[in-house]
C-alpha cells in the first residue's frame, strides 16, 4: 500500500462511507440550524471558533465542513486529542498567538489538567526563544500566563476572552 493510501485511511473518520457512497451520503443529510450547527461544532472541535459564531448565522454548511476537517486532524490516533490541542496550544504561545491559545479550551474537553496545561504552556514559551524571528521568551511567557487565566476561569464557568473583540478601524475611525 502507498503512503496517499495510507494517509486516507489514517484521515477518515471511523466508520464513514467512502466515494460516492459519502455524497450520497451528504446529499441526505438535512440543513442544520444555526443552533445546530453550533453544536455540532462543539461536538467536532470542542469549541465554537469566533468567526464561526457569525458565518454559521449565514450559512451552516461551511461550519459542519470545517468541524469534520477539524475532527479527522484532532481527533484521536497515533497522539490523543488533547495531546494534539496541546500541541496547538503551545505553538500559540511559542508565536504569540492569541486565535491558537484558544485551543486550551478543547484540550481541557479532551482531559487536559492544570498541570499539562501549565507544561505545555511553558514549552511554547522556551519555543518562543528558539523560533527564528520569534517573539522571544519574556512575550511568550504572558501567552503562557494568559493560558492558564483562561483554563482557570473556564473551569469555574466565569466569562473569559482570548483577544478582544476586533474594531475594524485600523485607528482611522
């Protein structure tokens, strides 16, 4: 077997139909509802990403589209989900990355503890230092501290936010 082989059978979702069988499929599928398709969403990704939260009030189908893409990346196989949302979550802090620390959230839904939160936050940190052109260490450190204030207000159910809310004026208006 060949490795396209094999990466279309590490890529497909357990259990799924294949070829025509999968349009087919997907033709009977029935339009979700905003509602719907949010949680489906959660579901797949474990989170509702922000820009998904206002496409999704348009048409649905493009966030059921993304979550099954997200879910055959995640999901779990040779490294487990939440191993795989640290990682993410890690490189957002060794990049400064405000939209990739988000992938706390998901790492926390897949079992992730304070403690492998903590660590995995503090290898994106010392990445920051090594990364060419990166941000360095003491930017990445708030990253990493900004991981653990949003883990910690999540697990207590308060409000939390990643990044503040766009404004679009690029400080013309």
């Amino acid at each position: 077997m060949g490795i396209f082989e094999e990466l279309k059978k590490l890529f497909a979702p357990k259990g799924s139909p294949s070829g025509q069988h999968k349009e087919a499929a997907m033709a009977d599928q029935k339009k979700m509802t905003v509602e719907e398709v949010n949680e489906y969403m959660k579901k797949q990704c474990g989170f509702v990403p922000r820009m998904f939260q206002i496409i999704n009030t348009v048409t649905p189908e493009p966030g059921r589209t993304f979550a099954d893409f997200y879910a055959s990346i995640f999901g779990d196989g040779a490294l487990s989900r939440k191993v795989k949302e640290l990682m993410f979550m890690s490189g957002g802090v060794g990049y400064c990355s405000p939209r990739c620390i988000i992938h706390v959230i998901p790492a926390i839904n897949a079992g992730a503890t304070t403690g492998e939160i903590f660590e995995a936050a503090s290898v994106g940190m010392i990445l920051a230092g090594f990364v060419p052109g990166g941000p360095g260490i003491p930017y990445a450190f708030e990253y990493a501290l900004k991981c653990l204030d949003i883990e910690a207000k999540y697990r207590k159910g308060d409000k939390w936010e990643y990044l503040p809310q766009p404004k679009f004026d690029h400080g013309v208006f």
